[in-house]
C-alpha cells in the first residue's frame, strides 16, 4: 500500500474545481486573525480545524467565512495564492484553475485590475511548474444584478489569467433560474461557464445548469444519479464533472464513500475527475482525494491515468493547449 501511496503522489495531476479561499493554510489562518485582532485566535492548526465544523452546505459557508474574511489586504491574497500554488507544485499538480471570490475583494475596496494582475504575477512566477488559471466566483447570495455587474467588468477587463466564471454557495437558496443574465453576458463575452449543482439539489438543478445557464462543466453533479436519463445527457454531451469525493463526504451529500457515485460515472464513461473543492476546510489534498478513490474504489492504473486525462478534457483551456498538456502528462506519467 505505501508504494502504492507513492505512485499516486508522483502522478501527475490536473486540478480544476478548488476555491482559493478555502486553501488559507492553518498557520496563514492563525497570522491574519491575530493581525486582525480576531475575538478568537486559534493556537495551533488543531484550533483552525475546529472552525471548520458544520453539517450542512448553509453552517459550512459561514464557517469558512469565520477564516477567509481575515483576507483584507492584497498582501495576504498575494501570500495564499503563493502558498497555495506551492502546495499544488509539491503533489505534481501541473495545471489548475482556482476559483477567486474577486468580488470579496472590490468590496474591501481593492481595485479590479491591480487584484487581478496580482495574482497573474503568483502564477508566472512558477510557471512552467504549473499552469494556472483562475476561475471568478459568482457567489449566490450576491443576486443576479451584483453578479452580472462583475460579469461585464470582468469582460472588459479581457484579462489572460481570467479562464471563466463559477456559481457557487446553495443551490437550494438560490436556484439557477436566479442568474441566467449573467452567465448570459457571460456567453457573450466569450467566458467560460462553470455551475456548481446536483450538490444540495437534485438531477434538476444539473439540469437548469445546462439548459438555463449553459453550463459548460458542473462542479459536483453528484446527484445527477437520480435521474438516469440526465445521466445518458451527460455522456453524450460529454459535459465534465469536477467531483469532489471528501467534500461531498463532509456536507453530508453522500452518506458514505460506498455510495458515492464516483466510479459508476467513471465505469459508464463520463469525463468525470477528482479535485478537492476546499482542501484545508476539509483537511485533504488532490493526493488525499486519489488516495481514498483508488481505496474505496478498487481503481486501476489505467483508470487513475483516465481519471487525469478527463481533467484535462475538462480544462478551460483551446484545444492546442490541452494537446500540449496532455502530452506533458504522457512523459511525467511513464516517469512516475
């Protein structure tokens, strides 16, 4: 089992569906609440873990806040993102999208294009150890008027580090019929689309994803099993799933591993892959995440190798980019 442990941390991996905000590392955490003189500072990374305590997607968002709203200066997002890429880098991570909460920051009184070209300096400064692009997170609670309003600055920013947007937060507060104007806009602009649904809703809010807001990928879509058809939708159209197994674990979206409905879509052929949401909320990485698959799951070599290619396939990125990757990943693959 050890050696197997090791072949999946020398794997080379691809990383698509990961919050920047929940990736604050505990000893960050401790930092900038103590900064802000928070009413309570943790002692150790225990204590950061014990915030993280929720059973639902609703006490899970609040919770997450509790670290991430000490992020108020540019320099602490500057200091995330670079601990964050390192992490991705040390687990032979060679492509991520991050999904940002820019709008967080505009509120703090950031300036839109200084915040951006911040964290594109993050990134080239370890290229071409990874590629990374950022997701902007549209968060539900906002509304349709905020969210649309940060579409169209974001289009005319026409920034290269900018892959897409994402909707993110409870999909059972705040349905997808909610924002078809923005990822309209969003579509306009040539934007690439991102829904997170089939989370705290059913297959039909996979299904709004698609037919309302044009998804062109659905973080989680885990409760998409409930309806078979939506199901044979997405294989034949070959929409990519971003799953996130200890997530899902966590917010009680599945009782247990067992029941996850991971391996029946990857069995059945959907481009379905593994990524991990937000790793120190959850207290796991993408080697963590591929570690309990390949457990829970029986997978074999070739379905891991699969599994990381779908990734790629999933990627916000032209086809000659992902080509590239894909052959990067090859040569790393026989390596490993």
């Amino acid at each position: 089992m050890e050696q197997e442990n090791d072949y999946i941390w020398r794997m080379p991996k691809v990383e698509l569906h990961l919050h920047l905000e929940g990736s604050i590392q505990p000893a960050t955490a401790i930092a900038l609440m103590k900064r802000n003189r928070a009413g309570y500072v943790p002692k150790s990374s225990a204590e950061v873990e014990r915030l993280y305590r929720f059973e639902d997607l609703t006490q899970f968002v609040t919770a997450m806040r509790t670290v991430s709203n000490h992020v108020q200066h540019p320099e602490d997002l500057e200091r995330i993102t670079r601990e964050l890429l390192q992490t991705l880098i040390n687990q032979n991570v060679l492509y991520v999208e991050f999904d940002c909460a820019l709008q967080k920051y505009l509120d703090l009184g950031f300036d839109l294009e200084e915040t951006v070209d911040l964290l594109h300096r993050c990134v080239q400064e370890v290229e071409p150890q990874i590629k990374a692009r950022m997701i902007v997170n549209l968060q539900r609670s906002h509304g349709e008027q905020k969210t649309a309003a940060l579409v169209e600055r974001i289009a005319r920013l026409e920034h290269p580090l900018i892959a897409g947007v994402g909707l993110s937060g409870d999909e059972s507060l705040f349905p997808q019929a909610g924002f078809i104007r923005p990822f309209a806009l969003a579509l306009e602009a040539g934007l690439h689309r991102t829904v997170h649904a089939g989370e705290a809703r059913g297959a039909e809010s996979v299904r709004d994803a698609l037919d309302l807001l044009k998804a062109e990928r659905i973080d989680h879509g885990t409760r998409a099993m409930e309806d078979p058809a939506l199901i044979e939708r997405l294989r034949s159209e070959k929409i990519p799933l971003t799953q996130c197994l200890s997530s899902n674990l966590r917010l009680n979206v599945v009782p247990d591993i067992t029941m996850h409905p991971f391996p029946y879509y990857l069995r059945q052929g959907l481009i379905v892959a593994l990524h991990t949401d937000d790793p120190e909320v959850f207290q796991v990485c993408l080697t963590d995440e591929y570690r309990l698959a390949q457990k829970s799951f029986d997978l074999t070599h070739g379905e891991l190798h699969r599994i990381v290619l779908n990734g790629v396939e999933g990627a916000f990125l032209p086809e000659e980019e992902k080509q590239a990757l894909r052959t990067r990943i090859e040569s790393r693959w026989d390596a490993a």
